[in-house]
C-alpha cells in the first residue's frame, strides 16, 4: 500500500505541474490574441479614417468643380444675353443668372452632404473597430487572468493530494517498521525463552 501510496504522490505532484505549465500557455495565447485582435481592429480604424478623410476630400474636389462649372454657365449666359442687347445686371438676365448660381449653388452643397455622410460613415466604423480591439483585449487580459487562477486551483488541489499520498506513505512506513520490531522480538523469544532470561523486554 505504501507503494501505490508513493506512486500517487508522485503523480500528483506531476500534475500539478503540469496543471500549471498548461494554464500559462493557454493564458499566454488567450492575451496574444486579444492582442493581436486589438492590433487588427486599430488597422481596420486607421483604414476607415483614411477612407473618412478621403471621402471629405473627394467631395469636396468634386464640388469646387460643380462651383467651376456654374460659374461657367453664369459666365456663357451673361456673353450670350449681352450678345442680343439684355442687360446682364439687372431684370430677366439678372434672374437668369441668379436661378443658374442658385442651382449650382444646390448642386455643390449637396455634393458636400453626400461626402460628410459618407466620411461620417466611415468614423463611425473606425470608433466601432477602435472600441471592438479594446474588448477584446480587456476580454484576452480576463480570460488570461481566469484561466491562470482556474489553473492554479487546480495545481493547488493536485499538491493537495500529492501531500496527503506522501502523508499516507510514511504512515504507513512507520508502521511497517514497528510490525518489523514486534516480529523480531516474538521471534527472538521463541528461540530464546524468557526462563532463560534473555528477553529483549528484560
């Protein structure tokens, strides 16, 4: 019995090595990948405000070309109604030509909301991805911590038992050296009797 008893220490005390061994890597891996999980999502953000950025600056080239363009149809009616002797600043081809800036003017704002819609579209994804990388890496950070805690328990338990099997283990060795003591001396008085005074009690 003692034997198993110090096999199963032995075993035990393994384990729980091992115990602990196994929840430092899983909780390393659980923390890289929430790290590498935070990594990505920042990368998905910068791209996102980079699209932000561009989409501002897209609308914009877009509507100071619309700007262009009225102007350049403000610029062809003014030579075309002073070509047939209307005068260009005042009456129907002043309206002429404030209905034309009033439109282009419609145009090149409406360009400019579409591309502030569009970049707004784009940070909010980017505060989204910046948000997602940060839970993840909280969550990576806990589950690591959970892990090695859960880990330790275990090893602990596993040293536990480790010590109560050695505990057991020299109990039983100490009891074996006194069946070991009783029986040389019942054999000792066998072969010599205590008439003859030779008793180890004696």
């Amino acid at each position: 019995m003692s034997n198993a008893n110090a096999l199963m220490a032995g075993i035990s005390g393994s384990s729980a090595f091992i115990e602990m061994g196994s929840a430092f890597s899983q909780a390393q891996a659980l923390r890289t990948r929430g790290d590498i999980a935070k990594k990505v999502s920042d990368q998905n953000a910068k791209m996102a405000e980079f699209q932000a950025e561009d989409a501002i600056a897209r609308g914009e080239k877009t509507a100071s070309r619309s700007d262009a363009a009225t102007q350049k149809l403000i610029g062809a009616q003014r030579a075309a109604l002073a070509a047939q002797g209307i005068f260009v600043d005042s009456g129907s081809g002043l309206d002429a030509q404030v209905e034309a800036g009033r439109i282009g003017a419609e145009d090149a704002a409406t360009i400019r909301i579409n591309a502030f819609r569009e970049a707004l579209g784009f940070k909010s994804q980017a505060i989204n991805s910046r948000f997602e990388g940060e839970i993840a890496k909280i969550s990576g950070e806990q589950d690591s911590r959970n892990t090695l805690l859960s880990g330790g328990l275990r090893a602990t338990g596993r040293l536990l038992d480790a010590g109560k099997y050695y505990s057991e283990y020299k109990k039983d060795k100490l009891n074996s050296y006194g069946d070991n003591s009783n029986n040389f001396n019942t054999s000792f008085e066998k072969i010599y009797p205590k008439n003859y005074g030779l008793s180890l009690g004696q």
